[in-house]
C-alpha cells in the first residue's frame, strides 16, 4: 500500500485534534509542499478539488502503518471526502483526501493555503 499522505487542512502540524495527533503518532513528516488544485473554506473545515487549476500547499507524511492509519482517517474525513492518488510537487505520489463535490466557487481559499487564507 501506499506509504504517503498529503495533508492540507485539520490534519497539518499546527492543529491538535485527535486524529491530528494520530497522524503525528503513525507516521514521518516528509516536508511541506503543494499540490495541483485549489483549496474550499467549506466549514471550520477546508476541502479540496483538483479543479479549479491552482496551487494547494500542505504537508507530505509517510505513514509507518498506511492501512491501519488510513482506515482511522477514513473514517475521520467521512463520506464528504475521497481518498484518491495524486502527485505532489516533490513528484511524490501521495493519497489526498478530496472533497466529494465541487463547492461553490466563492468559498476557493485564493491563497491556495488553509492556514493563510
């Protein structure tokens, strides 16, 4: 399986929840970098779209038990998020959570960074 995850949202360093700290627990900070795609304010909560073209900045981790990780996280996201491959800007394939539906394009984080919107 797939050792990386490309976080951009409540899972990022700087947020204490418990699946945050999860993360933090079960696998290595690789480094910040960007993705494809734009960022959404859709609630206390950020999502994310490969359309419309833009940048998404966030972490890179490498999980040390992707299964058992991915399956808590999974769970976490719920059924408003898919897991899916994308590369990062290291070149890195990682999994993403992207958001099931295109949201209203007046909440896109023009900055491209849901810590710094």
């Amino acid at each position: 399986m797939l050792q990386f995850l490309f976080v951009y949202g409540t899972l990022r360093r700087e947020f204490d929840n418990p699946y945050a700290r999860k993360l933090r627990a079960e696998a290595v900070f690789a480094g910040t970098t960007t993705v494809a795609g734009s960022l959404f304010r859709i609630a206390h909560y950020p999502g994310f779209r490969t359309e419309p073209p833009g940048e998404a900045h966030g972490e890179l981790w490498q999980l040390t038990n992707p299964a058992g990780t991915l399956a808590a996280l999974d769970d976490y996201e719920g059924e408003e998020y898919q897991r899916v491959l994308t590369t990062v800007g290291t070149g890195q394939t990682a999994w993403i959570y992207q958001y099931a539906t295109q949201p209203d394009p007046a909440r896109r984080i023009a900055s491209g960074d849901f810590s710094a919107p």
